[in-house]
C-alpha cells in the first residue's frame, strides 16, 4: 500500500527526533516519559511486563472498559451487553469504530482474535485471561456471542484489560510478529515509530469513536524512551527534558520533592507472611494456632510500614488490598502487642521460645530482618533464608517453608478472585485445604451476584484471619515523578493512563 503523504511526514518527524535532544516541551505538546525497563513487543497476549502493557492499552482496546472510579464496567468496543444463560455473553457492537489501518471494526475481528488467541499454540502469557473461553460466536455483523468453557466472576475483568481487539483481515496476514512490528488497534493513540529497546513514539488517534470511554485525550504525542539508570531519569526530569517517570525510591522521592512533582499512589500488590501449619518433616509450632497468633502479634507492622514503604503504602486490616472487590477489614485484627504474644507462646508450651525458619523472595532484605527482629523480642528465633521468588514458592509448596514472607499482585486486578483462590482455593500453594474455605471462594468465584460473591470472600477472609495463617503486612506504592507542568492522575492498578493527561 502506498503510504500516505500523512505517514510520510510523520515517519520523517520520527527520524529527526532520533536526531535530536529530546526536550519536554508543553509549547509542543509532546509528553516525554522514561521507563527503566524495555517494553516488550507490543502484541498484549504475549506481554507480561507493565511497561510494554502501558503502551498497548493507548494503541489497542477491548470490549469492556472499567471505570476505576465507580467499580463498574462500561462499553468500549461493545455499546452493550447480555447474559442469557450462565455461560454465554452476548455483546452488542460500536458501527462507529474504525482501526488505525483504516479498517471498520465489526464482528469478525472480535471472533477472530478471541478464537485465535484462546488456542494453546497461540502461546498467550496468562492463562488465566482467556482459559474460561471456549468459543466465540458471530451472530451477526454487529453481535457476537462467547461461550463460556467455565462460570467466571473475572471474565468482565479480562475483557476489560487483557483482551484487546485486532483487526481480523491484518492479523490473519502478519500474526502475532507482525501485530508486535506494527501494531494496529482502535485505542486513542497510534504507534508511528518505535525503535525496541530504545524509544516508541505515539500519536493521537483522533479518529476514535468519541462514545469510547477513552475519547478526548489532550495530548498530541506520546515519547516513550528506556532509560535503565534512574540517575539518568532524575537528571532529565529536574533539567525539563522529561515529563513523567515512576518507581523512584522514597529517600529519592523526598529529594526531588523540591524541584518537580512527586505523587505517591497506592497499588494493588500487598505483601504478607504465610504461615504453614503443616509441615514435611511432620511436627511444627506452627500448628498450634497460639503460635500463629504470637507471630502476628509480634510484628510491629506499623513501625515496619512507616520505615520501609512510606507514602501511600498503608497496613493491612485482612489479607486483601482494599482497592479490590470483595475486600473487607472486618475480621479479626492482632495488633501489636509483645506481652500478648509472649503470653501466648507460654500456653502453647513455648515459654522459652522456639525457632522459626522464615523464607523471604521478593522483598527486600531490611525488612525481612526487621520483622526477624521483631520476632526476637517475645523469644522466637528466626533463621532468614532469602531465595529467587521461583524457588521460594517450590520451597513453600514442599512444605520446607514454614513462614514465607513475599508479596503478590493479582495480575493489577482490582478483585479478590485473583489473591485469595491462589492461597487458599485448594491449589499448589493451599497448605490449609480447608474444604469449606475453598468451597466459599469456590462460589464467590463463579458467581455473577456480586452480593453473593462479597458474602462468601467476607466469611473466607473471616476464617483466614481467625486462624492467623497469614499476618498481612502493608500495601505496595508507586512513586511518580512529573514535570510541573503535567496534569496526571494515577491508579491502583499500575496502568498510566496518559489519554487522561492534560498540560496546566
């Protein structure tokens, strides 16, 4: 296809900015941002990373969007929706919405893509976003129908963040490669250059449906570079030649206070230790729930937030972030208290203290060797073991890890479908399997009643917290670092949403 004089002008614009500084500029009206960390190809299905998820969610959109405000899904690429039976959904489709490419959107690039994508040759990253499809059914040019292989409570959630809609007729030409070269979707923004490892350049799309909850974006281009060193990050953002970086160190975050703008927002990923009353050489303390409950009640967990994670970071009331659904802090709480805990061990037989060997991945050492030392005051000895989160989990699963202090992050998901299941639904990583604990998660998972569904997470993180299996320890941040000029707003989710950006 012959290219445009539009593409050929911006593919020249793109090559003079490969030639020179890149300067944020408000007069221009170009965002620069910096990630540490290169953006993996930009086919959706096969990205696990944030940074390159970023960028597809400004090229690429679903058929559901969510609305982080209220909890509640609305249309992107659907106008509306239906569900006549338990395991079908039927979508009724936007006639106004036109691909990048120039292409009308209809039912056929829905089948295609979902039917391509739910394929195990595929290769699609998480499972977990497209296993409860089984098919995808055109009704007609504008209605389509998914067959559900399983009930699923998340399904609104994965159509509304992991399952991006391509364009039927080009993905069937150029396939995952080719989506991941040159990407074309119906978000509002389109990739006019990328240099992987290095820059992408994005422009906005105004020709995007304006009933899309996405329509309206400020900001003409987008400039995206990876940079690994954040010195080099925080030296551009104080010299004005960068709008927006994030994850910058609370010590680094206090010093950039002064010269730019530094929001600190909470995310989904908590952490937490995992108690194990069960054990493979047998016998352990920590079947005594007296333990577990001296344990929680050892851990200064407040002191520990305030020192290690600060900001927006906040101590957990249960084993659940409380951006997400289903979260309730109306359980039972152990607040610190050293003589309670002491008291406890002395009824459980422990008067003298016992040892405890405790397992830590992907979090960092001061803080593992602040709740070690916690621990020591009411006579628990721990032995730190620190371990690739890979091998901590194997650890844990053999039942070799009786305390397992990690986080996790439920995919960005604001929903307890995605942290309490994995912990206590019955898999891998259940050491209770209490049957009727996974029995309640079980239903709550599957059901389409969200009263129903946050009765049963209620009663599940109820008996999590009356046993004390786990002592939930604080909400993760983020520290974001902008240009004074930049209006931005961030979410629980982790996902920067720039097409919500505006200049002062």
């Amino acid at each position: 296809m012959t290219p445009s004089l539009t593409q050929i002008l911006l593919s020249g614009a793109a090559v003079a900015m490969l030639a020179t500084p890149v300067l944020a500029d408000k007069a221009s009206d170009t965002l620069n941002v910096a990630f540490s960390l290169e953006p993996e190809p930009l086919d959706t299905y096969k990205i696990a990373g944030r940074e390159g998820l970023i960028l597809a969610r400004h090229v690429y959109d679903g058929l559901l969007y969510k609305d982080m405000d209220s909890g509640t899904f609305k249309g992107l690429l659907a106008e509306s929706w239906s569900q006549p039976d338990p395991l079908t959904l039927e979508f009724k489709l936007r006639r106004d919405v036109t691909f990048h490419n120039g292409a009308a959107f209809t039912a056929d690039d829905v089948v295609d893509t979902l039917n391509t994508v739910i394929k195990p040759d595929y290769g699609t990253r998480y499972a977990i976003s497209v296993d409860w499809i089984a098919r995808v059914e055109k009704v007609d040019d504008y209605t389509v129908r998914i067959h559900m292989a399983k009930p699923f409570a998340g399904a609104f959630e994965m159509l509304a963040g992991s399952l991006p809609i391509y364009p039927h007729a080009y993905f069937d030409a150029v396939g995952s490669a080719g989506m991941a070269k040159a990407p074309v979707g119906t978000g509002p923004y389109r990739l006019v250059s990328q240099e992987p490892g290095v820059k992408y350049v994005l422009e906005r799309w105004d020709g995007i449906s304006p009933e899309s909850p996405k329509a309206g974006a400020q900001i003409k281009t987008i400039v995206v570079r990876t940079m690994p060193e954040l010195n080099t990050q925080y030296a551009e953002l104080m010299s004005g030649k960068l709008d927006w970086m994030w994850r910058i160190p609370p010590d680094q975050a206090d010093r950039l206070a002064s010269r730019v703008q530094i929001v600190s927002a909470p995310i989904m990923r908590i952490s937490f230790l995992n108690l194990a009353p069960v054990a493979a050489s047998g016998d352990t303390p920590l079947k005594d729930l007296r333990v577990r409950q001296a344990v929680a009640h050892a851990i200064d967990r407040d002191a520990i937030t305030r020192a290690f994670a600060g900001g927006a970071s906040e101590v957990l009331k249960a084993f659940c972030n409380p951006a997400q659904f289903g979260c309730t802090d109306a359980v039972t709480q152990y607040a610190y208290d050293p003589d309670k805990a002491k008291a406890l061990l002395a009824e459980a037989g422990y008067k003298d203290g016992l040892s405890l060997p405790m397992t830590f991945a992907a979090m960092p050492r001061p803080v593992a060797e602040a709740i070690a030392a916690d621990l020591a005051k009411v006579g628990i000895t721990v032995q730190l073991d620190e371990l690739q989160y890979a091998a901590g989990v194997s650890k844990w699963r053999e039942r070799q890890a009786p305390a397992f202090f990690s986080n996790w992050g439920s995919y960005g998901v604001g929903d307890v479908a995605f942290l309490l299941s994995n912990f206590f639904g019955g898999g891998a990583d259940d050491l209770v399997q209490d049957a009727e604990l996974s029995g309640w998660l079980h239903e709550a998972d599957t059901a389409t009643d969200p009263e129903l569904r946050k009765a049963d997470y209620a009663k599940a993180l109820s008996r999590i917290a009356d046993e004390a299996w786990v002592v939930p320890m604080y909400s993760f941040n983020v520290n974001y670092g902008l240009s004074k000029d930049l209006s931005f707003r961030p979410y629980p989710d982790e996902f920067a949403r720039f097409w919500q950006s505006s200049w002062k």
